[in-house]
C-alpha cells in the first residue's frame, strides 16, 4: 500500500470494515452475544426479511454453516 493513492486507500479501507463487521456480526451470532451490532443487523432483518431474523434467532449460539453442506 505504500505509495498508492489516496482514492485506493479509501477503497481497501472501506474493505477492509465491512469484511470486518460481517466477520464480526456472524460470530456475534454463533457465540449467541447479544452486541448492540447483532441487535441492529436483527432490527434490520425484522423489517426487511422476518423469515430470515426468525432464522437467525432460532439459531444463534449455534454453529450455523456446519448445519448445510458448504
């Protein structure tokens, strides 16, 4: 990164903090932690997909992915 431009660096930063937050959201929601981040992505849910924020809570504090084939 050394000597890139500065539009590049907003761009692998910006990355790089939503690559982060999803990390984070889903093993928020596979430890079962109630964060102010899972609240919001469930708020989020509950208003745009309930049959998936309902999913979500049946399965937080599991391991989700090991529950389809990958």
């Amino acid at each position: 990164m050394a000597g890139s431009d500065a539009e590049l660096t907003a761009v692998y930063r910006t990355f790089g903090v939503d690559t982060e937050v999803a990390f984070q959201s889903c093993d928020d929601l596979v430890q079962g932690k109630r964060t102010v981040l899972s609240a919001a992505a469930l708020k989020y849910a509950d208003e745009r997909a309930p049959d998936a924020a309902k999913f979500l809570r049946a399965k937080s504090g599991t391991q989700i992915a090991t529950q389809r084939t990958l």
